[in-house]
C-alpha cells in the first residue's frame, strides 16, 4: 500500500497563491461572493466533468480560499456561516465535489478554531483559512457511533505526553501528502472499555493512506482509507479532550455547513432545467417537479438555511433538530431536482459529458455521506424521543 | 365487545358515553368490578353506581352510537400519490379525527402520523389503572394496526413530524415527507420537566408507552415512591399507587395538594382523603434536584436542605404543547396552538388542530370531553359539510381520587374566594361569585 509519503514525490501539489490572497484583502460579504462566483463560473465549470473523474482540484480550491470563501465561517472573520453556505452553493451549482471539498475544509478549520489549542489556531489557522494549507475530516464513523449507529474505529491508549492511535478508517477525504484531517479515538483503559474520546489533528504524512475503490462520480476529492498503527498524538495536536462536548457544541455548525452543497446541486439542476425550456418546455410541462417548483422550494429552504445559520453555535435540541431536518431536506430536494433535470434534458442530459447525470450521483453522495438521509432522520426520531428512566438510566 | 347475546328482548347491547372522562360503557360487557354483571342494561344500574373511571354518576352518561361501519379500503403499503388528510398525533384526538371523517365518507385519502405505536386507548385510564390491576395489555382496546385497516387509512407509526411548508402543504417527517390537501394537527402536549428534574431519574405518565414501562418497574413489587407534584395528575397517580400498595409520598408545593385550583377546605378533605389511603404528603416542598444513591434509590434534594429517598420517582409537574414544529412554519402559537374557536382552523391554510396541543384565547384545555365534538367540527370542514361549529364551555373538571372525589364546574378562577355553601361531614360545597353570579362552584 502506498504511504502518503511514499506519493509524495510524484504527487506533490505545489499550490500557487496569487499574491492578493496574503493578509489584507477584501473579505466583505459581497467581494467573498463575487470572487467566489467567477470562480464557479469560469475555471471551476470547466474542470468539473475532469474533477468528477479524478482531477483534485487543489489549485481551484487555493483561489477560493485567497478570495475569502473557505474563512469566514471562523470566528476571527465574523463568523458568517450564511456567506460560507452561499460560497459553498455557488461553487456546487457548478461542482458538487468541489463544494463537498469546500465542507471538508472548511469543518477542518471550524474544529482548528474551536479547539482552543495555541498550537493550532496561530499561523496554522491562518494558512488553512486562506487555503494556503489543506485538510479534511475524518468524522464520519465517530458522528455515527456517538449516535449509536456504529462503533468507534480508531482507539487511543494514554502514554507518557499524549496518546498512542492505532486503527483503520474506510474513506476520508480532502487528505494527501502534507495535508491533515480532524480525527477521533475511543480512549481505551483496563478491559478494553472506552472512558471516552479524544479528537486530535491527524497529519497525513504520519499515516498510511490507502487507495479506495473506484467510486462512481466524484473521483477528485482525494478520498483515502486511513490506517495509523501506534501513532503518537501529543498536546500539539489534541483538538478536545474529551471530544464530546466538543462535538456537542459544534455538530450544528458542522451539519448546517453542508446546506450549501445540496443546495448548490439543487440550483445546477434548476438551471439545467431553464436551459432547456424554450426549446423543450412544450413537452416538458408534463413532467413532475418543473422548474418553478423547485425554484420556489429552493429558495424557501435557503432562506431557512441563511437563518439557522445565524445562531451556529444555538446549544437547543429544538435548534439540533431544526438543523437535522433543514439538512434532510437538502438531499431530498437535491434528488428530486436532480432526476427532474435529467428528465427535462431528455438524452442530452443523459451524454456522458453532460452535466444533469453528474448532478444525479452528486444529489445521491449528497444523501449519502455522512449524515445521510437516514441518519439524520434517525437521529430527529431519537432527539425527538423522551428521556425516561431505564436500567441503565438515560435515553434509550 | 361482549360475546353474550341479548336475551331480553331489548334490542343490542348499547353503549352509553361518560360526558366526563370519555369511558364507555358496554352493556354487554357490565362493569364487573363495580358489582354489574356482563348484560346489565344501563337503565338497570343502580343510581349511586360511579364510572368507574373518573366517578360521575349515571346521569352524566349519554347514549353513544358506534359510528355506522363502513366498508375498509384496501391499505396500499407504498405512499400514496394523492395527497389527502394527513393526521399528526395517534391519541384520542387524532383518531377521533380520523372516525368523524370516515363516518361521513369512506374514500377520501387519510394519513395518520404518529410517534408511538398508534394502539389506541383511554388516556383518563392511566390514573387508575394501576390500583385497578390493569396491565398494558388490557388498557389498549385496539392496536394501531387493527384501528388502520378498520378505517382504511394508512398509519405512519413510530415517525416524527419534524417540518411543515405551508405553501407547499407538505409535512416532513423522519419517514419521508407527505403532500397534503388538509392537515389535522392533534400531537398534544408533553410533559413540562422543570430543569433540576433529570429526566433519566423520574418518570412522566403521559402516553400508555411511559405508564407501560413504569408499570413494569412497579411490577416487581410494593415499593417506595415519591411523586413530585401535587395537582391533578400528582393527586390521582398518588392515590392510585397507594391504591395498589405502594408507600407513597406526595410532594406539593403548597400547604395542601391542589393550590391553585382548590380553596383551603376542599383541599384539607382531598388530603384526608389520600392520607386516609397511606399517602404521606409532603407539603411547602419543592424539589431542588435529583441523584441515584449507589443502592439504586433516587433522593430528591429539597430547597430546604432536607433529602428524601424513594425507588421510583414520578414527576407530575404539569403539560407544554411542543412549538417547534408549528413555530418554525409561521403559525400562531400562544401556550398553544392558536385556532379560531367556532372553526378550529389554525392560522395556516388547510392547517386544524385540536385537543391537548390547542389554545383557546391563550388557555390550553387538556381535558377529554371536547374531544369528540371538536374532531366532528373538523371533519365536517374538511369534507365540505356544514356544521353549526364548535362552541366551548369549560367541561367539568373531575378528580378521579375516590377516597375523596372532586368535581369543579364554570370557570373557577385561581386566587379568588371562594364561598362556603355547605359543609357536612358528607359534603362540601362551595362557590366563586362575581358580580352577584356564581362563575364556578365545586363539590367534595
């Protein structure tokens, strides 16, 4: 298996910062939204259909940080979600990868910041925001075994300064060499039992990446397994410990940044229906989920996204749920608008270089990944539940 | 049903409603319990003779027609692609919405979404029903399954509504999302755990699943146990534990149980009446936390520094109607759901409510006896009837505490004074005046 530093020579990326994007630039709402759309519009478009079969488009993902879109989600840039959505929308009308791309990176700075650790929200920090540096989550297994769909794969033991990490992880993605990810470890004491968790900064060179099976569409977000074996994680790197109220306090924030991918789908869909309408829509009114359907929808559940996404960090239940089900509908929407742009394109939608059958398997990887559709309706079915008293005591 | 058949000539078996608490009362099947055999003819019962659930006497019973069968439609198991009447809530309220709709037309298309099993049952039963020996089994009449195909609607068990888009007329819900043409929202209310309460350390009896699961706690047998709370539910549950042998004490915030709603003397006979039975009541008490104690008890800390341990805590410290999912669509919300009270229609298009999650000017009313009469209001709306509307009155208030019952009539109104009227060794009465009218007045 290839080591990430083993792909290194070979695969380095050298990532070409155009000089505006050092400290000191324009990161108003407006100019991050504007230079996040020609972004979108012009090269991203074009490298869309290479990106979905394998292209990681490091060096697109380089302009969108310079012109703000992969920072001001942090507290130290106002803390504006609703503009990382937007930003996040735009670059997924255009590509779903690269705004699934934009999430990973962006939650990777969201944990960064929040964690508090000097070591990580100095200079670090700052070259990560400005996508100068790039890295990932690996969240997906922890987020389904703290709501008790599957258990935990990575497993820390204390030692001397820190923790020793060993264990195996199917597929992160937005990692490579040089490149890092959040991560999360069961604490293991006397009989294998797990005290609790730590989250920690992984460094993609200390870990073997192992290659993934060939995935149907969205090829080029750098998606590895990830194998440690005995790797040390010191204070340097430690994120939360303990890592659940952590993720209590951020899985909001966390799940309501994903809104702008499906909603980004949702829009390429929309337009690829538009596109079509003066040559096709005398046939196509007897089509389901026409365009002004969708566009209605959309836009009510944008709205709704814009205003959850002023109050992230709202610690509620009521909120948590609000969230879930804001996120649910995303993908709901996303696949709807998805199949009905296909259907309005007819076979031209239908060519392998076209972009409606691309939107389908980006609205079912927006389904999908973690939360899934029926994670998040699980975990609303579960938060919506009492708490009694039991045998073991707490929620069942 | 009964499986005896009428021999006397009369006619079926009818069945005679309590006005009160909603029980029905079979006359092929009796009340065995209260001496009257399988086959006993109302007129026939005794005229001290008590429903056996909150304790009204026969004439507050009226005749109760079983609505005309209709024939079931067939239940396709894949959603159903026209959009029709979509029922959140699998109580008492949600199927009486569903029954007055199928009672006047069997096609139209009814979905009915609900966060329990859907099994129906008797709400009013789960305060007595443990001194009455009765077990899960025996307090659902149907199952949620059987209820469905009866009425040929399709169930949507164990799924939340989480969502709900006006313009579109869709629900979201944890199974999927529902087109509607009218929705009904009958999903009353849960119960208010104030903050110093852990909820996995003290039980609520609000649905049969929660008594179900304290039933098979207390099932183990006679334990110690704290009730938190002193108002009706509090009062009823207390003396039902007691009733079924268990140590109980009752913790009330005021001098005498049920302050707000009774004046000093009705209250004093309430207390006689429930220490009468064993209940140990522990008055100008509140509760300030809860702990488990390492032998598995739980001890409630009391804001006067004094502690008190018991095996099952139980917390009746009153009802909210959830807002979130009303709230969150724009609909009007004031410790309730706000409906027009002729028309109970929301301030959302197609949008009903009724029953505990409702308010009426501000006031929620959590009683059993409207229920039927606002569902028929609703019904008839939906399929385009006419009806002469729904006209509240403020229904009699019964405390099914038998060793001292209590009934309230009119609108008492909690601080003002109350007027003795007669005070007997047998019998209290009392009432509110204003102006020179009697606004409410009570016996005990």
């Amino acid at each position: 298996m290839p080591s990430a530093l083993a792909l290194r020579p070979a695969d380095v990326r050298v990532v070409d910062v155009p000089p505006a994007a050092q400290d000191g630039f324009d990161w108003t709402d407006a100019a991050v939204l504007a230079g996040t759309e020609a972004i979108a519009d012009g090269p991203l478009s074009a490298a869309a259909p290479g990106i979905d079969r394998g292209t990681y488009p490091l060096d697109i993902l380089g302009r969108f940080g310079s012109v703000g879109a992969l920072g001001v989600h942090l507290d130290r840039h106002g803390a504006r979600l609703g503009l990382s959505i937007a930003a996040m929308q735009a670059a997924s009308r255009a590509c779903g990868a690269t705004g699934f791309l934009m999430w990973c990176h962006d939650v990777c700075g969201l944990y960064m910041e929040q964690s508090g650790n000097p070591s990580l929200t100095g200079a670090r920090l700052d070259d990560h925001a400005a996508g100068r540096s790039f890295g990932g989550t690996a969240l997906s297994n922890p987020m389904k075994a703290f709501a008790g769909i599957e258990p935990i794969l990575l497993r820390a033991r204390r030692v001397p300064g820190g923790y020793r990490v060993s264990g195996m992880l199917p597929w992160v993605s937005h990692i490579g060499p040089g490149q890092y990810c959040g991560a999360i470890a069961g604490v293991t004491g006397p009989g294998d039992t797990i005290s609790h968790e730590i989250m920690f900064l992984l460094a993609c060179d200390r870990a073997e990446l192992r290659p993934c099976p060939p995935f149907s569409g969205m090829e080029g977000t750098s998606t590895w397994g990830v194998r440690v074996d005995d790797l040390f994680v010191g204070q340097d790197e430690i994120i939360a410990d303990p890592a659940r109220p952590f993720i209590g306090r951020i899985r909001g924030a966390f799940i309501l940044l994903q809104c702008g991918m499906g909603l980004g789908v949702a829009e390429g869909s929309l337009d690829a229906m538009l596109a079509v309408e003066e040559t096709l829509g005398h046939v196509n009114q007897f089509l389901d989920d026409r365009p002004d359907t969708i566009a209605a929808e959309l836009a009510e559940l944008r709205a709704r996204v814009m205003r959850l996404a002023e109050t992230p960090y709202d610690g509620a239940t009521d909120y948590l749920i609000d969230v879930l089900d804001a996120r649910a509908q995303t993908s709901e929407l996303a696949l709807r608008a998805s199949q009905s742009a296909l259907l309005h394109q007819g076979a031209r939608g239908y060519l392998m270089s076209a972009a409606p059958q691309r939107r389908i398997r980006e609205a079912h990887f927006v389904a999908i990944v973690t939360p899934a559709l029926k994670h998040l309706r699980w975990e609303m079915a579960r938060l919506s539940r009492e708490t009694l008293p039991t045998a073991e005591g707490g929620r069942a | 049903m009964s499986d005896l058949a009428p021999a006397d000539g009369l006619g079926p078996w009818q069945q005679f409603l309590c006005r009160a608490c909603g029980l029905i009362y079979d006359e092929g099947e009796g009340d065995p319990d209260s001496g009257l055999p399988p086959g006993t003819r109302f007129a026939d019962i005794p005229e001290d003779w008590a429903c056996p659930i909150c304790g009204v006497t026969k004439a507050d019973f009226e005749p109760y027609r079983r609505r005309a069968p209709v024939a079931p439609m067939p239940v396709s198991v894949a959603p159903q692609r026209r959009p029709g009447v979509v029922i959140v809530g699998g109580g008492i309220s949600g199927w009486s919405v569903a029954e007055a709709i199928r009672a006047e037309d069997a096609r139209v298309p009814i979905t009915l979404v609900t966060a329990c099993d859907g099994g129906l049952y008797h709400k009013p039963e789960l305060s007595v029903a443990l001194g009455r020996g009765l077990n899960p089994e025996a307090l659902r009449r149907e199952t949620g399954d059987a209820a469905a195909a009866r009425l040929g609607l399709r169930l949507m068990a164990d799924t939340v509504a989480v969502g709900l888009s006006l313009e579109r007329h869709s629900l979201r819900t944890t199974r999927g999302t529902l087109a509607y043409t009218h929705l009904v929202l009958a999903h009353g209310a849960r119960p208010a755990l104030p903050a110093c309460l852990d909820p996995a350390l003290c039980w609520r009896v609000n649905d049969l699943a929660a008594w179900s699961a304290l039933h098979a706690e207390l099932a183990r047998g006679p334990r110690t146990v704290a009730v938190i709370g002193a108002g009706m539910v509090g009062c009823e549950l207390a003396e039902d534990l007691a009733r079924a042998g268990h140590a109980v004490t009752l913790v009330g915030a005021g001098s005498l149980p049920l302050p707000d709603l009774l004046p000093e003397p009705a209250g004093r006979r309430l207390l006689t009446g429930l220490e009468g039975l064993g209940v140990r009541y522990r008055g100008n008490s509140l509760v300030s936390g809860l702990s488990r104690t390492p032998d598995g008890l739980t001890t409630l800390a009391l804001a006067d520094g004094t502690r008190l341990s018991a095996a099952t805590v139980i917390a009746a410290t009153g009802l909210a109607t959830p807002s979130r999912l009303v709230r969150g669509a724009g609909l009007a919300f004031d410790h309730g759901i706000v409906v027009d009270p002729a028309s109970l229609r929301t301030s959302g298009p197609d949008i009903f409510a009724l029953g505990d999650c409702i308010s009426l000017d501000g006031q929620p009313c959590r009683f059993i006896e409207p229920v039927a009469h606002q569902a028929a209001v609703i019904a008839h709306a939906i399929l385009g009837r006419e009806h002469a509307g729904y006209a509240h009155a403020a229904p009699v208030i019964r405390l099914k505490t038998r060793s001292a019952p209590i009934a309230l009539h009119g609108a008492p109104v909690a601080g003002a004074p109350w007027y003795v009227v007669e005070d007997s060794e047998h019998r209290l009465a009392m009432e509110q005046r204003q102006g020179g009218a009697v606004t409410a007045w009570l016996a005990a």
